[in-house]
C-alpha cells in the first residue's frame, strides 16, 4: 500500500504474468448469438497467468491503486480494492470484520452501562 511492493514478490508476479492465459474463442449460442467461452480446460499455470496479469493491472493504474486499502478488522491481514461510492469502507468484508468490530463496540458500551 505504500506504493513499494517487496521486490521478491513483484518479481513473482511478473513470472507468473508471462505464462499464457487461458485462450478464449467465440461460440454460438442456441439462439445463434455468439458468446466467449475457453478453448480448453485451463490449467493451473494458465490460472495462476491471468491473476497476474490482473495484478500487473491493478498495481500499474494509479487510480486502481489508490482504492487499495488494509482491513482495520483487528489482525485481519487482508488488502482489498475499495469500489464504495463514497470511499469510506473500512473492512474487507462487513459481514466478518466489520459485524466483529460493531460487537466488540456494543459490548463495550454494554460493559460501561453496568458499570
């Protein structure tokens, strides 16, 4: 998130990027129109390609880049891209970190009023 991803890691991302995705190919549909689908089963090299490739893209974009954020769930380590309208999402996910966090803070003012 500082903008200096650790050069080990950038280096097996850029390996990775240089495998060759999956091939699509058009196909027609049973009404005729045409769809995309894979030329084959990928495998788990053309898998791992596409994701790099996608993380070449995101980290290359400084817009994308700039809607990166870390998860301020507690010892949550996930980073994740920050597509809310107004930018303020503050958790990887509001159903796990963020339902963690709205508990803890209701126990706390729950401790306070028997207090």
């Amino acid at each position: 998130l500082d903008g200096r991803p650790a050069s080990a890691a950038l280096e097996r991302v850029n390996a990775l990027a240089r495998a060759a995705p999956p091939a699509p190919r058009a196909t027609r549909g049973t009404d005729g129109t045409l769809a995309r689908a894979l030329h084959a089963d990928p495998g788990c090299g053309e898998l791992l390609a596409a994701v790099a490739r996608d993380a070449v893209e995101l980290l290359t974009d400084p817009v994308a880049r700039s809607c990166l954020r870390r998860c301020e769930g507690d010892s949550c380590p996930i980073i994740y891209l920050d597509t809310s309208r107004g930018r303020r999402r503050r958790w990887c996910s509001s159903e796990v970190c963020g339902n963690r966090e709205r508990v803890a803070r209701h126990r706390r003012r729950a401790a306070l009023a028997r207090a």
